[in-house]
C-alpha cells in the first residue's frame, strides 16, 4: 500500500508524524508493507514553490492508495483577505480532483472525556452521530466574483442533482448499518439550491424505506446538535453547513482535538483531523494527536479494509485516556489522576 | 404611537396576543397612548389572499412607527420544496421593503434559567452576546435560479461594501456601549463576499480604536459558542451566518422560547420571537410567551426610547421566572419548586 502523508502547516507537522508513526507501528505488528511518501500542501508549499497545491504533489497523490493529511492555514492570509494565492486553495483543489465529494465525520465522545465537554455529561452520554459532508460543490466551487471597483463580491452556491444523489445514497447506506435513521439538513424554506437537495433527498429516501429520514432547517440543527444530541444518528448535508455543524459537534467529542474525518469518492481515500492549523499552538508540542491517529485508523478500515487493525488503534487510544493522559484541550480540571502530557507523550 | 401587530403563523398567534398584551398594560401604566392596528403575513396570508404579504398589510406597516411580529413558516411548504408561493416570502420581503439591515439579537441568560440549559451552569454564568445580523443581503436576497430540466439549483451570495458598512457602524457603535470588544464572524478563508466583508470591517474598525476587534470563521465561532460564550461581547455577521449563530446561541439563553428580536435600519422598526410557527405545539396553549414579551420589551426601549417602561418589562419576566413559572421549553426536572403552566399562565 502506498500512503502520500501531507503534514501541512501549523499543528500539522506534529500530529501528522503520529499519525504515520502509528500506521508504520500498525505494518510492523500485523506484517503489512507500508510505503510511505511525503508531500507539500498549504503556506509551506505556497513559501517554498509559489503554489498552495504544486503538481508533485497532486501526481503523488493520484498514484497513492491512501493519504495522510494534516491542517491548513495560516495567519497572514486571515489578516490580507485580498492576496491571491491562499493556503486553502490547496486543499480544496486536491479535493475536486480527486473527487473526494463524500467527508465523513463520526462524532463519538470516548467514555473517558464526559467531563471535558462545556455539555452536560446527560445530554452527551451515548451520542453518536456521523455525518456526511458534500465536499466537492456548493458555494466552496461555485463561480466566485468581484466587481471591477471591488466593492462587490459574490459567490454561487450551487447544486446538482447528481451531486446530492450520490452521497445521499453513501448516508443512506451507511445508515442502515447504523441506527437507520438520517436527518437531512437544508434551508430549503429560504435556498433554492437547498429546494433541490430536499427534493433530490425526498426521492432517494423512497430506495430506503426501511431508514427513518427527518428533514431539518440548518438554524434548527445548529440547536438541536447542542440541546439534544442523542436524536441524531447519520446526519447528511451541504458543504457549507457541514463545515459548521461539524465543528460545532466537537464539542460533543469533548474536543476538536479527538475528531478525524475520511474523505472518499472515486478511487483515493483522504484523511484528516477536523482541526485547523492553530498557529497559536503550533511547535509547542502540545497539540493534541489523536486525531490524526483516528485519522490513521479510518484509513485502515475504509481504504484497507484492515478492521482489526483499525479497532486496535481505537482501543490504544482509549486505553491511553483510561491511563489520565490528557492533552491541555481535553484536560478537565475536576477530575484527578490525570497527567497533562505534550503531544510527544500522547501519541 | 402607531403599533402593527401581525401574529403570523402558527404559535406567533398565541404569543403574540401576549406580546400586544403587556404593551396595552405599560400603556395604560405610564400614561402613554398606543393604537393598534392588526396584519396579515405567512401561510395565513396565502390562505386568506393568495399573498404571503398582501399590500394592505405592507401599507400598514409603513404607516406604522413599530411592528410586532410573531412567527411564519407551515409543515405544507416543508414537505413540498416545489411550491412556487411560500409563507417565508413574506417576511424576506418586508424585511427587505422596510430596509430592516441589521437584526439585534440579545443573548443573556436570566439567572432562574441556568440550571434549563443542555450546557454547564460555570460556562454560562455571566455570558451577554449582543448579535448584529445583517438581514437583508447575502444569499437570502441574491439571485436564485432553476435549470430548465430543473437538474441544478443555485442563489448568489453577494455582498456590497456600503451593506456591509452600515451594519458594522451599527455594531461597533453598540460595542462602545458594553464591554467594547466585536467579533466579526465570516469564512473568508473560502468565500470571496466574506473576504469583501473581512475588509470593510478591518476597515470600519479603525474608526473605534477603542473597541477591540476579532475575526473568526464561522465553523470555529459555531464551536467557540458553546465551548466558551463568555468570550463574546458584540458578534457581528452576515445573513446566513447569524441565522445559523443565534439559533444556536439559544441554548446559551436556556430556550429559543426566551429570545427576542429587534431589526431596525431605515425608520420603521420589527420586533420578533426568533423562535419559529412551531406547528407541532401550535393551538395547545403551551408555547412560551417571553420572546414576545421581550420584543415588545425591545420595541419600547428602541423604537419608542421608553426605558423605564422596557425595564419595567424586563424585571416583570424576572420576578415571574423567580415564583418558578416555567412553560415546558425551560422547565428542568432537577430543580424543585417549579410550576409548570400554559401560554396563558405565562403571560
Ligand atoms: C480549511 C478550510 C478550507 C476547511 C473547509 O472549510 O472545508 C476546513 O474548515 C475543514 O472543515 O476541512
Ligand atoms: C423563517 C426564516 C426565513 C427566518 C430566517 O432564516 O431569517 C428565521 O429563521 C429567522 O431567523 O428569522
């Protein structure tokens, strides 16, 4: 298997080099050859080329079986909405060509962490939501413009029917060997584009009748997720409002710091932690790895089809926050017996 | 002073009796005379015209110095996203006839109501968002189009900088008048209207030096939220984005049956529950009262400069929620003491 790792910038570095290191670990005891090739994506590529996403590294990543990405992003590019080339680009050109149009984002809280969440440990306990994010349209792809005097600007938020069809079925799919249950969530009372995804999910649903479907307005769902998370079992939806709902569900996780995210579509599988770059943390070595390790156990399960290998990294990482390890984002100050640990000693 | 009430849809009938109610008591108190007329707006509207804003009710309100709103929205509209006429129509259109650009949502919990939220009380305690929502751009208002064979569906997101400006000044000017920090949400990292918006606010923030100005993407503000809402002061943001952020917001207030609304911009000013129709409650005289009462709260202080009187409201709700009325929305089941009523009761 050859696995592209892309650490990024910022936090990337470091807990992309967990990741691998578990994956490499993983190889040795289950007797897999792992080959591993590096890659440059984001402000580092951008410093060292002119190009957030050069085409070493998209060619690396078309012939990889599986990649390993870290975080991207960087502060100077926050402060200067109007320089050009951004890091961001990178990422989102590496997901339309490889056709990445499915993130899947499985929202668990490890039983040990019911404490570091600003949630109330009875509204959390038992949550367990995964989400399917459309990632290749929407406002992210669609046509973006700037009037000539710049006092304008504007982008499309479209969809196709093909796209909502395609991982409407992945959901629906996915829910059946879940709880059977999927909540579609839209804002189809104001969008159009949002009339269409609600029509084109309405109809898919018929194939699945044995899967309960609720249709949801994004404003409602960003409460519900907080006030009730436990209603929810596979929840489908948008781009743009995927990447809000989900980086809202961390705090049902406890921490961003615990979520990984697989993303797949034509052939490649691409993995990541939720978290961003976090600038502020980066070097210190105190950023929390185990979601570029969960990342790494996706990659196992979904890409090689190795459960057992997968459900070995899981149970380490239990086991490791059974022990009280804890990095700064998930340590909870109420609890005792527990070590708060640079990334080095987590991962 | 001339006050249009429209109830609208659903549960906006009941609360919005309650709303009327209490500033027919404030007048009657303090010696002030206000004429009601009454509108109608929504599915209610479509039923009884074939118009979710009929011209009556839009000559009404711009005869008005202050409208009271209560909900819009029917499961009919929902359920068939290929329906031409729609209840939400309605409101977009007076928002936008009205020029209502800036939405003022407060957030503030009443101290009787820690214990009802899904979050922990020691992250609550102390937590006062103003939200400035701009309400009458974005992709609300863009163009919005439907293929022929209706196999791709769009809305534009657009942005202009003079839209952008005057909600940042309104916001801003706010600021100085609490704890003088803002917080600009936007996804500038993806979205060129939100680079346009980044600027201008970078811009507008070096006339108030004194207030301190952050800016976040809305998938960290979705998370920051509920991890830590004490860190916010005024929020300032655009269209979709403060919908989605004040819903959410909600469970930081204990209920979206607490949260009241005011949009002011040209003269005329809208004061409105951000609740929605909630038809499932609709009839049963359960609904909570308070966002309607609050509003009218807002309508007194803003639109009429009636402090006292606004306080006089205000401290009412506190010294009801303090006997323990409670209607279902904020009852919690730990604490003892507590009367759980109808609508009526309530109010
Ligand atoms: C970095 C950014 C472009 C990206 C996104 O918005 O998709 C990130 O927030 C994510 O969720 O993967
Ligand atoms: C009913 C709907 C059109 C409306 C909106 O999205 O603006 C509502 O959610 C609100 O927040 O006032």
């Amino acid at each position: 298997k050859k696995i592209l790792v892309i650490p990024g910038d910022g936090i990337g570095q470091e807990v992309t080099a967990w990741g691998q290191k578990v994956l490499a670990t993983i190889a040795n005891n289950y007797n897999h050859t792992f080959h591993f090739e590096e890659g440059m994506m984001g402000h580092v590529a951008i410093e060292a080329t002119g190009d957030p996403l050069p085409d070493s590294t998209l060619d690396k990543a078309r012939n990889s079986d599986a990649i390993l990405f870290g975080a991207i992003g960087h502060a100077k590019y926050d402060n200067d909405p109007t320089l050009k080339v951004r890091p961001e680009q990178g990422l989102l050109k590496i997901r339309k060509e490889l056709g990445l149009y499915a993130n899947l984002r499985p929202i668990k809280l490890f039983d040990e962490l019911l404490e570091a969440s600003s949630i109330k440990p009875e509204i959390l306990r038992g949550a367990d939501i995964l989400f399917f994010r459309e990632l290749t349209g929407d406002v992210y792809f669609g046509e973006k413009k700037r009037s000539e005097d710049r006092s304008s600007a504007s982008d499309l938020m479209i969809y196709h029917r093909y796209e909502v069809e395609r991982i409407a079925r992945k959901a629906y799919e996915a829910a059946r060997t879940r709880r059977s249950k999927l909540c579609s969530v839209d804002k189809a009372n104001v969008l159009e584009a949002s009339r269409l995804w609600r029509e084109v999910v309405q109809e898919i649903a018929k194939e699945y009748p044995d899967v309960a479907t609720e249709h949801m307005f994004i404003d409602n769902a960003a409460m519900q997720l907080i006030k009730d998370p436990k209603r929810f079992d596979v929840v489908l939806t948008g781009n743009l409002f995927g990447d809000i709902l989900t980086d809202e569900a961390s705090q049902i996780a406890g921490s961003m710091g615990m979520l990984a995210s697989a993303s797949v579509g034509d052939k490649v599988g691409f993995y990541e932690p939720i978290h961003g770059s976090a600038h502020d943390i980066a070097g210190k070595g105190i950023a929390n790895p185990l979601a570029s390790i969960l990342s790494a156990a996706l990659m196992l399960d979904i890409s090689f089809g190795l459960k057992t290998e997968s459900q070995r990294v899981i149970k380490a990482v239990e086991a490791t926050l059974r022990q009280g390890y804890r990095t700064m984002d998930i340590a909870n100050k109420h609890t005792e017996n527990e070590f708060i640990m640079g990334t080095d000693a987590m991962g």
